[in-house]
C-alpha cells in the first residue's frame, strides 16, 4: 500500500530543506538561470533580424556585425552554463552529503529491536543507492527546469502576442503530453519501486554471503547460494526490464507529439507567411520559440523516469525516518551515579518485541529479583535460552523492561543519561566485534584520548603486550575485517584491553571463552581477572569451571532465576546447577 505521504511535492520539500542551507549558492544558480533564459529568448530574434532586415538590404557591414553580436551572446551563453553547471554541482553535493549524513545518523541512533528487526544490505541500500537517486532533483539537469519554466511562461506570452491563432493551436498538444505523462507515471514507477526491491535482496544477499563464506565452503553450499543470487538478479532484471520498455514506449509518443506541433506551426504559418499575415523571419523565429516552449516539457519528459526513481526512493527513505527510538533520556535523566553499593534487578520481567499476537506469550525473563553487590563478581549459569544474554541487554538499557525496576545505587536506569550508563560499562562477549583497523585503534575504540602509555598497560594486563610486539607493525599491524587475521585468543585479549581501557565500574563477561578451547581459555583467565578486580561484575558462563571463584551463582531456566549462592552451596544442594556442572563433567 502506498503511503499518501510520498508525493513529489514532498519529496522536493525534503530535499531542498538541505539545498536551502547553501542560500548564497541556490541564488547564485537561480541568477544564473534567469540570466540564461534571457539569452535563450534573444537568440532568435538575431535569426530573424537577419532574414527580415539584413538580407534584404544587402548590407554586409550589417551583417557582419549582427553576427559578431551573435556568437557573442553564445559565447556569453556559454560561460553562463558553464557556471551554473559547475555551481549547481557544488549546491547538489553539499546537499545530498547533509541528506547522507543526517539519515545516516539517524539510522545510527535507532534501537537495538530496529538493527535486529531490518536487514543490513537493505539499509546500505537506502544509504547508498536511495540517497543517490535523490541526487537527481538537484542535478543540474533537473534545477535547469527552473530556468526553463521562466522560459515556458516568457514564449508562451511572446508568441501569443505574435500569432494567437498558432500559440492555441500548439498548446492543444499540452494536453495530450499530460495525458501520456499520467498513463506511464504509475507504469513507470511500480516498475522501479519492484526493481529497487529486488535489488536490496541482492544487497541482502551479497551481505550474507561474504560473512558467512567458510560456512558455505564447509557445507558445499555454491550452487544453492548462486541460485538464490541469480533468481534475485533475474527479478530485478524483469522489473528493469519493464520499466525500460515503458520508457521506450513513452519517449517516441512525446517526441510525436512535439513534431505534431511543429508540423502544426508549418502549416499555420506558411498560411500566413503566404497572406503576408506574417514575415519568413517570423515564422523561423516562431519555429525557435515553439521549440523553447516545447524544451521544458521534453525536460520534464526525459527527466520522468528518474523523479520516478527518486520517488521511489524517498518512500523507502521516509520509512526509516519516521522510525523514532524508544530508548531515550528521560527528561530528567541524571549522569551516572558515584557507585558504592549496588546494582539490583527488582521483579523484572520482560519480553521481546513481537509482530503477532501468538508471540507475545514468549516472556525473555520474568520476575527476576538479585543484586551484584559494588565490587563483587556474580555469575549467571544455565541452558541456552534461559535469559542470561537477555540481562545484559537490560543492564545495558538497549530495551525497557516490561515491569519491575532495575538500579544502580538506588536510581532507576531509566533515570540514567543513556550515553552515561553505557560509558559505565564494559562488556566483553563470546563474539568479538573488531573494527576494520589496526591493534590500536581497536584497543583505543570508545577511548579516543588514551596515550600510548594506557595502551602498554592495559596490553600488558591483557596479556597480548608480547604477541603485539612479535608482530613487524605492531599495535600498527591491520586486524582485517572482523579481525580475521586474528585467531580467536587473540581477539579476546584485544576485547579485554579495550574494556580495561575504558575502565567501566561495571564490566560484563557474556560467554567470552566459551568459543575458545581450554589452552586459550586458561591462557586468557589471567587477563579475565585482571579486567574484574577491583570492579563490580557480572559473568555470564558456559563452562561452570570458570565461575569457581565467583561472590554468588544465580541460575536461571526459562526466564527465571531458580537458585543461587556460592559454588560449594549449589554443589551441596544437589539442584539445578549441581545437575548442570555434573552433566558437563561426566
């Protein structure tokens, strides 16, 4: 269904609210084109000064003259579209890199349910590909429209004040232009709304394909990932196609009307050049001004297929701009507190966004109640599923819980600046996001005025000082992509140092050794309790060998906590967790 929101007059509104940021250069432009109009109306009437006036004369001096008169407004002519051009670049290029910035970062901000719930290749093309379709309403093409409307509306006047009966005779073909316009407008678009589609999933599955390649490689799965490719690709074939054909069929019918009115212009005025209603000079200078006036709506003809486009491209755009976070500051939203006692989960219970009706039954977590007192170590245990990642989450505030409360001293986290809470803590993961940089900057990311002397000793805590410096780069050395130049180990460690860097009061370990194997695990233990000492702390854990030492144990199943207390009390009370450490160590 089409959202009545998406209209041209829309569209222009959005995009010129970024051109009306660079006045000076949008009056410079428009200057240019009234300038250009006025040269434009003028060049015809040397043609017909000369055949009118000059010819039969005889006078050479004269004629030399009226042509030096003409190349000069050519060349005046010239250097005026030479301007407007190269300035309507520059105005186009601020314009669209605000547009791209602007939505990027709102893109940016959105909350977590919004990255989870949209697909990355879809976005990238709304980004990219939709923004860069917008591109072509501010093109000097298209703001040369401007110029020729002025040009439209100066002839039109002209050549009725020349010859009333030929200007109605050539404005009868307006009509059948707009008709034409409006039968191919909504072929045209469909067409490319469905093309745009189909190419976001093959952004989609480009996207998924060079991230999860070794799982393709490792199951043989080529030819079923190609085949996907080629049904995408032949999809947006078949639309472009379509579209390509209306734009085929479209153009020759404009083009036929217009040499409707020219031939209309033809006969009408050789009937009065004949009576001597009318000069042959009149009549090639009214053939001039009918093609000016035929010029803005062959523009506009030509320049169909992209307002399509951009129309097009706006609606997806105006899809993800009237999505808004939810997870804000509250108005009164305090920094985060000088934290001495204790974070506390307080009859909470959550769950997940969902688009059915059937899924809201499925609770993450519910009635969960504990405390990590300040500067003590607490580990969540249980089966995937039971919603220990989902605790995180909340600390984290990337979603609102449904009822209870969560604090940190007291305050309630809603209450907290959003960017605050998070700068207080550190969370290392089993899957470690590296950016596609160096070891540096990796280590420095979120803690941009760390010295060179922080960097060494949060390096030398993380245990990764001795393998940085075996490197010929070293912190200088390029992880790749996704830090694939790095094993697993070795990403950790970068993780560790990163959080011991940002030195958060509160730091998370969600399953951070559980994808490594027990030489790697034993290895980076050590920089594990590094990162912990000293700070209040929160394990999440796979491998119950690794929370021993941990001040309390809570298990969880199916979204509640169902025993806790210290590793020798679970083991004697022969539950829950004493089933779970035992079936791991069979």
């Amino acid at each position: 269904m089409q959202n009545k929101e998406v209209t041209m007059l829309n569209m222009f509104r959005y995009v010129f609210s970024s051109v009306l940021k660079s006045r000076l250069l949008l009056f410079v432009n428009v200057l240019a084109l009234i300038l250009i109009t006025g040269f434009q109306f003028i060049m015809p009437q040397f043609t017909q000064y000369i055949i009118d006036k000059v010819i039969p004369r005889g006078d050479y001096h004269l004629l030399t003259r009226t042509i030096g008169l003409l190349l000069l407004a050519a060349i005046i002519l010239g250097l005026l579209n030479y301007f407007s051009t190269y300035y309507m670049g520059v105005m186009s290029q601020n314009a669209i890199t605000r547009l791209r910035n602007s939505l990027y970062n709102h893109i940016i901000n959105q909350d977590t349910y919004f990255f989870e719930s949209r697909k990355t290749g879809d976005l990238m093309v709304r980004l990219t590909s939709d923004i860069n379709n917008l591109q072509s309403l501010i093109s000097p093409n298209m703001l040369s429209m401007i110029g020729n409307m002025f040009t439209f509306v100066g002839v039109l006047i002209f050549i009725i004040y020349v010859n009333w009966q030929m200007a109605l005779a050539v404005s009868l073909t307006f009509p059948l232009m707009f008709v034409i316009y409006r039968v191919f407008r909504n072929r045209i678009r469909t067409s490319f709304m469905n093309a745009r589609a189909a190419q976001s999933k093959m952004s989609n599955q480009m996207q998924n394909t060079l991230t999860r390649i070794d799982l393709i490689k490792g199951y043989t799965a080529e030819e079923t990932e190609e085949q996907r490719f080629s049904e995408y690709a032949n999809e947006n074939r078949d639309y472009t196609i379509s579209a390509t054909w209306n734009q085929a069929v479209f153009g020759p019918l404009i083009d036929f009307v217009n040499y409707l009115g020219t031939s209309i212009i033809l006969a009408l005025g050789a009937y009065f050049v004949i009576k001597h209603q009318l000069t042959i000079g009149q009549l090639v200078a009214y053939l001039s001004y009918v093609a000016l006036l035929q010029n803005p709506i062959q523009s506009f003809t030509r320049l169909l297929n992209q307002l399509q486009q951009s129309l097009v491209s706006y609606g997806r755009i105006t899809d993800i701009l009237k999505v808004q976070p939810v997870i804000i500051n509250a108005p009164t939203a305090v920094p985060f507190p000088e934290f001495k006692e204790q974070l506390a989960f307080d009859h909470v219970s959550f769950t997940y966004p969902v688009k059915s009706e059937e899924e809201k039954h499925l609770v993450a977590i519910n009635d969960v109640s504990f405390t990590i007192p300040h500067s003590n170590t607490v580990a969540l245990v249980g089966h995937s599923g039971a919603g220990k990642s989902t605790i995180v989450k909340l600390i984290d505030r990337l979603y609102d819980i449904d009822s209870g409360k969560i604090t940190i001293d007291g305050i309630n986290l809603r209450d907290i600046e959003l960017s605050s809470l998070r700068q207080h803590i550190a969370i290392v993961s089993q899957d470690v996001d590296l950016v596609d940089g160096t070891i540096k900057e990796n280590m420095m990311y979120g803690t941009a005025n760390a010295t060179d002397a922080d960097i060494a000793r949060v390096a030398e805590l993380a245990d990764i000082a001795t393998f940085v410096s075996s490197l010929p780069d070293g912190y200088d050395t390029q992880v790749g992509e996704r830090g694939m130049r790095l094993s697993g180990g070795q990403k950790q460690r970068i993780a560790i140092a990163r959080a011991l860097l940002k030195d958060a009061p509160i730091i998370i370990l969600d399953e951070a050794t559980s994808a490594l194997d027990n030489e790697s695990e034993k290895a980076i233990q050590h920089a594990m309790d590094h990162l912990i000492e000293d700070r209040t702390s929160l394990v999440i854990a796979h491998r119950l060998s690794t929370v021993h030492n941990a001040d309390t144990i809570l298990a969880m199943d199916h979204g509640t906590i169902i025993e806790s207390g210290t590793h020798e009390e679970l083991m004697q009370r022969n539950g829950y967790y004493r089933q779970l450490y035992d079936a791991q160590f069979e």
